[in-house]
C-alpha cells in the first residue's frame, strides 16, 4: 500500500459536518422511537401510568445502564414526561403511539424502515427501471395498508368524507363503492355520516380480509362488505350512488378510460365519482421537500399522475362530467379530487378537444 502523505493537522471538516450529523442523529432517534414502539413502553405506560424508571425498565427487560438515556431521548421528542425519576405517557404519546387510540400512527413509523420495504432498499428502488410490486399478487401487504390507513386519517379521510357529505344528495344516498378500497376508511367514514348508506368495498381476493377487520373494528358489518376482484377484469356491480377511487389509479395512468368506463357502468345516472389522487404539477417538483415527493414517487408506481385535463377529459369521454376539482392535504403534500356527475342517459356530450401539460416523467 503507498502511503498517503497528507499533513493531518490541516485536514478540516469544516462546519458543513452538523449537517451529516443531523441526518445520522435522525436515524438513531427514529430507531429509538420505533424499539420504543416494539417494546410496548407507550402501552405498558397507558396502562400502569406514570411509574419510576426503574420499574419500567425492569418490566420491559430494558437494561438498566440505558433507560435514563433512551427516556431522555423520548421526553426530548415530546412523547414521554420525566419527573424525577417518574416517566409517563405525554397527551401526544397517548394520542398518537397507543394503540387503541383512533389516531394511531405506530404501524405507520415501523412501516418506514419495514424489512424489503421500498425504503429499506431504497437502492434497488431507485436502480430498478420499474416499480417491482406491480403483480396482481405481489400486495400491498397489510402491515402497509394499516400503515395506509394510519397515514390517511391525518386528515385525508376527514377532507373527502366532508366533501362526500357536502354533495346534495348525499343524505339520500343508497349505495356506495370504494374501488381499491383497501383499508376501508374512506367507505366506513361515509357510512358513519348516512345510516341509510351501505357500502361495497372492492379490492384483491387477498387484501379483503384485513378489509373485514376494519369493517368489523368500527361495527360497519350491517352495511358495508367486500368484494374480491381485480377491476380490470371483473365487474363491482351496478346501481351505485356515488362511487370513489382513492390512491389506485397511478399504475393504470396509461390506459385510463376503461377504468372510467367500469365506473360510469356501476353508477345510477346523476350519481356522483369522486376521485383522490396526487398530481405532480402544474410543474413537477413544485413546492414540496425532496424526502416528501421522493416518498409520493414511491407510494404512486414511479410517478404521481400528471396531464389532469386528460384525466378529465377520459372521465368525460366516458359519461363523467367534473363538475369540480379542489384539493385536500396529505402527508406527501396536497392531493387532487376531482369531483364528477354521471350524465343521464340520453343527453349527449361535445367531447372539447384538451391542450396537454404537465410534465416528461409519466407519458
Ligand atoms: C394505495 S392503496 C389505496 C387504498 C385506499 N383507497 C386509500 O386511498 O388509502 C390501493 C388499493 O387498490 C387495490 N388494488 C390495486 N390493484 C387493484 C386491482 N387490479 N383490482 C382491485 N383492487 C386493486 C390495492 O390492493 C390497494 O388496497
């Protein structure tokens, strides 16, 4: 090996290194947050309430050397309160990281570093030249998808959910159908704000029962059940009042119509399709943290949508008329709803030619 001569005393790191060392800290912070998780401390702390640390040690097999630490790291992060030696559950832990608290986010904090997740190996992710997961089998897994319906009750679900209940006919509806439904959150939402509403939950043969858990978790069974399909080949019915697609559509992006066509066939005239998907755009990349649109790529097969007068326009060409597109907020910046009306049968639409946009990411 030839030796490197380098006069160490004037080797500089420099200042630029607290930025390194914010990420690496971050690492171990979320490690500690997630063994926090795994070990039940906010559990055991819901339920015995604030005990010395010692005793929480002892009964959570914690090594003693590390318990003040690893506690010190939590009451930092604002999830555990210290006094004294006392340690007990913040309002945020108690809201947030038990269980059996209706916003619940622990599935999704271990789902970020789940083993042959997409961030665990984000280098394939980022190397391979298409999403792997795209097999009708291949998921999603259910540790995703309560992941998924963690992350959609951060306020996607309360959003759509007032903007189902804000169309006119929403209190005389009959009928619903969520497309690629998975968790079920979005059809259980609107069930609770109509009790004449009933639900049909559509989804993979093999996702359909962590569907029925949801369903069953929040009483629904009387008025809301599943069915096991693939909608590109299989029928969801008709007679529906509103139907919804939330987050599926983004691998179907190049051959969208017939999706709208399956939607406009199971829907009564006049009735309502709500759709909520992200859209990169108007210029991709606009407005939100790499990390955050790095995440939207991840979780949309590549790419979020893009072109939504073409999106539109598909919807048109198949009976769908957006009567209204507005936005709401996810945790991977805002997501677009479009809002239509299925025409009555016998009124014809002039389909307007529409100007493309958007960008190069997804023809
Ligand atoms: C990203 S998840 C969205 C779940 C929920 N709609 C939401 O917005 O949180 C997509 C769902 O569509 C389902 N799905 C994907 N391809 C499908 C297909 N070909 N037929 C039926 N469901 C499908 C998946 O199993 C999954 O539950």
């Amino acid at each position: 090996m030839t030796p490197v001569k380098i006069d160490l005393a004037n080797v500089r790191v420099g200042e630029e290194i607290s930025s390194i060392d914010r990420v690496v800290d971050g690492y171990k912070t979320y490690q500690v947050l997630k063994v926090a998780i795994e070990l039940g401390l906010f559990e055991w702390l819901d339920e015995h309430g604030p005990s010395p640390r010692e005793e929480i040690g002892n009964a959570l097999s914690i090594n003693g050397m590390f318990t003040r630490s690893f506690f010190q790291t939590l009451d930092e992060l604002g999830y555990l309160s210290g006094e004294g030696d006392y340690f007990g559950n913040t309002e945020s832990a108690t809201r947030l990281l038990v269980r059996k608290s209706p916003a619940y986010q622990g599935d999704w904090i271990l789902n970020a570093s789940r083993v042959n997740g997409q961030w665990d190996r984000l280098q394939d992710t980022l190397t391979e030249t298409a999403p792997k997961n795209t097999g009708f089998y291949d998921g999603p897994s259910p540790e995703f998808l309560r992941a998924l319906a963690e992350r959609s009750l951060r306020g996607e679900v309360q959003e759509v959910t007032k903007i189902l209940t804000g169309w006119e006919r929403f209190s005389s509806a009959k009928k619903l159908l969520d497309l690629g439904g998975g968790h079920g959150l979005y059809a259980i939402a609107a069930c609770q704000k109509n009790p004449g509403l009933h639900a049909v939950i559509f989804d993979k043969p093999h996702v359909v029962g962590l569907t029925r858990e949801f369903i069953q978790h929040y009483g629904m069974e009387d008025r809301i059940s599943v069915m096991a399909g693939d909608i590109v080949t299989d029928d969801p019915g008709s007679g529906y009042d509103i139907v919804m697609i939330s987050h599926l559509l983004y691998k179907f992006r190049a051959d969208l119509p017939p999706i709208f066509s399956k939607v406009a066939s199971s829907m009564k005239p006049s009735g309502l399709f709500v759709s909520n998907h992200w859209f990169c755009g108007p210029v991709c990349g606009e407005g939100s943290s790499g990390i955050s649109e790095l995440d939207r790529s991840i979780h949309s097969y590549g790419h979020p949508l893009c072109h939504p007068e073409q999106f539109a326009s598909a919807m048109f060409a198949n009976g769908l008329v957006v009567t209204k597109k507005t936005t709401v907020p996810s945790n991977f910046g805002i997501s677009h709803v479009h809002i239509a009306e299925k025409v009555p049968e016998g009124n014809s639409l002039v389909l307007h030619p529409d100007e493309s946009s958007g960008c190069m990411s997804c023809r």
